[in-house]
C-alpha cells in the first residue's frame, strides 16, 4: 500500500494543483532521493497534521479543558495554570530534547513516540472526567497535561526537522495550511455539540467520548507518520544534553537574524496571549457562558477554516511578510474590541460580538503560527534545523511563564486595558517582524 502511494500519478496530480505550479517537482532545501518521493510525504504529513490539530481543537485548554474543571468543580487555581502548563512543558524542555533528537538519524520515529504518549495523556484526561470531581480532577488534570505536554515537545522538535527533510522550501507552509483548514471543518461540529449539548444531564459523558475521540486521533498520527519515507541525515553534535544545550544558547549571541526572530516571535505571542481575556471579557459582560463557549470552538473552528490555506501559501511567498501582517492585526483585533465594547456599550452585552472578535483573532493567530513556522524551518537547512528549532522553542517557554503573569495585571486595571497591553505588544512584534530578512528568496 505504501509503495503504490509514492508511486501514484494521481496523488502527484493533486499535489501539483495543491502547491498551484506546473513544475511541482522542482526540489528547493532537500535533497535528491526526498525529492523523488515528496507527494507522497507531503499529503502524509498534511494527513497527520489534520489528526493532531483536531485532537488539539477537542482537549484545548483555552476553552474545552477550561470548561471541564468547571463542571468538575475544581478550585479555579487549576485552571489559571492550563495553558502555562500545556504551552511551557512543552517548549522549556526542548534544548535536552534536541540532543536527543539529533542522535537520530531517521526522526521519524521520534514524533511517533510522542503522538501515543500523547494519546496516553489525553485517554487519561478522559478518565478524570468521569472519575474524580474538586481538587482530586484539578490535580489529576493537571498531571496528565504535564505528560501530554512534555509529549509535545518531542513531536515538535521532530516535525519541524522532517519536515525540512522531506517536503521542498516554498511548499511546507502549505502542508500546515492545508491541515488546518480541514480540521477547522471538523472543529466546528465539536462546537457544534458544546453548544447544543453543554447544558444536558449527560454533560460529563460528552466530555468522555470528546477526550477519548482526541486520543484516538493522536494513535492516527502516530500511524500515518510512521509511513513517511525519511532518508537517513546527519547526527553530528548529539554528544552530552545538558551540555550541548548551553552551547547552542550562545546561538542568541552569534546569530542575529535567529535573535531578532527570537524576539519578534516573543512579541508575537499576544496572539495567544490574548485569547483568554477575550473569553474573561464576555463572562464579564454577557451571562450565556456555556453559550459563548460553543460559540468561541465555532469561531476557532471556522477561522482556521476560511484563513489557513491562505496563510499557508502566503506564508510559502513571504513567511517574513505574514508574521508583520497577521501580528499587526492582531494588534487591531484586541484595540477593535475594547473600543466597540467601551465606545458602544449597547452591543457590549451581546453574546455574538465576543466569538466574531474572537474569530478575528484566530484568523490573526493562524498566520502568526503558520508565518513564524515556516520562517524558522527556512531560515536555517540541514542540522542546524534543530539547533533553531529547539533554542527557539525553549527561549519561548520561559517567555510564556513570566508573559503569562500579565494576568496578575487585572488586579489593577480592567481586563479591557490588559488586551490593549497586549495589543502594544503585537504591534512591537510586526515592526520587529519587519527587521527580518527574506528566506524564500536565499
């Protein structure tokens, strides 16, 4: 089965439309022998993105895990630590994990591993819904997202450097695009459920069946990406972890295109950042929370739906230009809505005007992920991949442990000023965007 699907006209028929070049197998960054077999790797790899970012659109801390401490009565503490701790543990570890990585020759093998630890994680996130109830869930949740995180982590040091290996610069953009306007079709039905089924007695068996669907989406993954066809690379510099990590931190130092990506991608995280003060704005000034909440997955759903093929080809012609525009309009998004929210305060408490802002933001916050991705992945070929990838990502974790303290900040202002503190922050972000060079034209 496998040989036929490198070898098949008709999927090299669809790929060329897909990428939308005559000459698709013109190879840019890898070499030969991946060049000859780049279809087949580029929709298995589409495939499997679709499986994890459905699964990742179900146990989403942002909105689902959020709402499941809710309805298991877990002191809100627990759920001020989700997204820290699904984003950091993931991101912090990432330099060890790299030494790790490099020793591989085939990394394939390596995001596979992570994709059924991270089923384990999220069948047992599943467990705790119908188990445990109060402190008891919240620890028990918590847990289980630390595994899934750290989990993560090995996937996306691994994905990154395969994907660099075995689909050419100009098309890698698309493999993200593309798997995340099909799972935004998908996402939408789960919101579609919340909203007609978050008030029923059978609230925590929705919960079950939605966690337990993720965990098998995640055992997909790991199946499809098992038959990518990776050739063997370098494995040079997989000495001592601990000591290679220092090393490579000196990156920040000698590099300084990597360092002002570093930096223009920290800025850039008030895509993210602001997406919980968004859904604390709503409860504050709406009272359909279970409603907006099926709302907000719709919206998530549908702005990867409608964006992200978009953001994929752009970010494929200039990932440089995507982070500069979708971090500015980020920026826009959150100004947009305070100042609808303040300057027409008779639509302040309507429950749609909350998600279509939302919407905007997601849309914003697709090509900031799909622009920083693919201009990371070009910026640096062969080995030094990881180094990028895996520097970046660690630097981005602490960053996100003290930038995610800005919660601290509603104690003294409304949680109106807080998304215009972040809304500054993105607009450094996009200029800071604009001092990097180009990549698909080197």
């Amino acid at each position: 089965m496998r040989d036929r699907l490198f070898a098949s006209s008709r999927l090299e028929g669809v790929y060329r439309k897909l990428v939308n070049e005559e000459d698709a197998r013109v190879c840019k960054d890898i070499d030969e022998e991946a060049c000859r077999v780049v279809p087949g790797n580029f929709f298995l790899q589409v495939v499997t993105q679709f499986f994890t970012k459905l699964g990742d659109s179900i146990a989403n801390p942002k909105t689902v895990l959020a709402w499941l401490l809710a309805a298991l009565a877990a002191p809100g503490i627990f759920t001020a630590f989700l997204v820290p701790v699904r984003e950091s543990g993931s991101l912090i570890p990432q330099l060890v994990i790299a030494s790790f990585v490099r020793r591989q020759a085939v990394r394939k093998w390596t995001f596979v591993t992570g994709s059924v630890l991270q089923a384990a994680a999220v069948l047992g996130m599943a467990v705790v819904a119908v188990t445990l109830t109060g402190t008891a869930a919240g620890l028990a949740l918590l847990s289980a997202l630390v595994l899934f995180s750290l989990s993560r982590g090995l996937c996306s040091v691994a994905s990154k450097d395969v994907l660099g290996k075995t689909v050419p610069k100009t098309r890698r953009g698309r493999v993200s695009g593309w798997s995340e306007f099909l799972a935004g079709s998908i996402t939408i039905g789960v919101g579609v459920v919340l909203l007609f089924d978050g008030n029923g007695g059978g609230e925590r068996g929705v919960y079950l069946v939605l966690l337990a669907i993720a965990a098998g989406l995640w055992l997909l993954a790991s199946a499809t990406y098992g038959m990518i066809r990776e050739f063997p690379g370098a494995t040079e510099g997989g000495g001592n972890a601990l000591g290679e990590a220092v090393k490579r931190l000196g990156l920040l130092r000698s590099d300084t295109d990597f360092r002002r990506f570093v930096i223009a991608r920290s800025l850039l995280l008030c895509s993210s950042l602001s997406a919980p003060f968004f859904i604390m704005l709503a409860h504050e000034r709406t009272e359909g929370a279970l409603l907006v909440l099926g709302l907000f997955v719709i919206a998530d759903g549908l702005a990867s739906l409608v964006s992200a093929p978009f953001w994929g080809r752009f970010a494929d012609a200039s990932s440089r230009r995507v982070m500069i525009m979708a971090g500015s309009c980020s920026a826009l998004v959150g100004i947009g809505l305070v100042g609808v929210v303040h300057g027409l305060p008779i639509l302040a408490g309507s429950a749609w005007l909350y998600p279509l802002f939302f919407f905007l933001l997601a849309v914003t916050h697709s090509g900031v992920r799909l622009g920083r991705k693919t201009y990371i992945i070009d910026l640096a070929g062969g080995n030094k991949r990881t180094d990028y990838v895996s520097v970046s990502n660690t630097v981005i974790g602490v960053v996100l442990l003290l930038t995610g303290s800005v919660g601290a900040l509603t104690t003294v202002m409304p949680t109106s000023g807080v998304i215009l503190v972040l809304a500054v922050m993105g607009l450094s972000g996009a200029w800071m965007s604009s001092r990097l060079p180009e990549t698909q034209t080197s």
